[in-house]
C-alpha cells in the first residue's frame, strides 16, 4: 500500500487531490489540515492540526504512524491576499512557520518499526 501525507487537505486543490489518491487502488491517505475534513474513506486518517502551531511537532509524533516509505505533498497555505494584507503575521504564521514546521518534523521523523 503506497501512504500519502497531504497538508492543507481541506482546501480546494488538497480535497481534490486527496479524492484523487483513494480513487486509485492501494493508496492510504492522510489529511492534515485545521479545517474540518470533507472526505470519509476506509483508507483517509484526517488529522485536525495547526502546522504553525509550536507543540505540531509533539501533536504530530502522537498521531502520525507511518511506514519506512511515504509521499509528503505540503499544499497547506493561507491563500487570502486581503488577509495577508490585513494581518501579516497571521499569513507569515500560516505559510512560513509551517512550512518549517513540516520540514524539520518530517526530516526527523522516524518510522515505526
């Protein structure tokens, strides 16, 4: 079974795509996204977390068991130009510090056994 991680797997293109993987045989997905999740599937997890949260690591660690091998596709982002306007620190929380956060969780994330 090829495992997918899909962040922002709520919005428009991350829905999309999730329902795309489970179309196709022997995919499990998982969704991590702060919006409520819009798919219910045998083989879809969502995780409801902020990526731009401080403990998304330790939140991560406690939900996520994944194998040695897995695709990590980062589609979350705060896409509202009047937001990112409005308030920049919200837009640079949502897009830059989660980018990291993914990043430096999933470099040291080890697989279970």
């Amino acid at each position: 079974m090829t495992h997918f991680v899909v962040t922002g797997s709520s919005g428009f293109i991350g829905t999309n795509l999730v329902k795309r993987l489970l179309e196709l045989e022997n995919n499990y997905v998982i969704g991590l996204d702060k919006k409520t999740a819009q798919i219910t599937h045998d083989n879809y997890n969502h995780i409801d977390i902020d990526l731009g949260s401080i403990k998304v690591a330790h939140l991560l660690q406690e939900k996520l068991c994944l194998p040695e091998d897995y695709y990590l596709i980062h589609l979350a982002a705060q896409t509202s130009s009047q937001i990112s306007m409005e308030n920049p620190c919200q837009d640079l929380n949502s897009n830059l510090i989660s980018l990291k956060n993914i990043l430096e969780f999933f470099e040291n994330y080890k697989a279970a056994p």
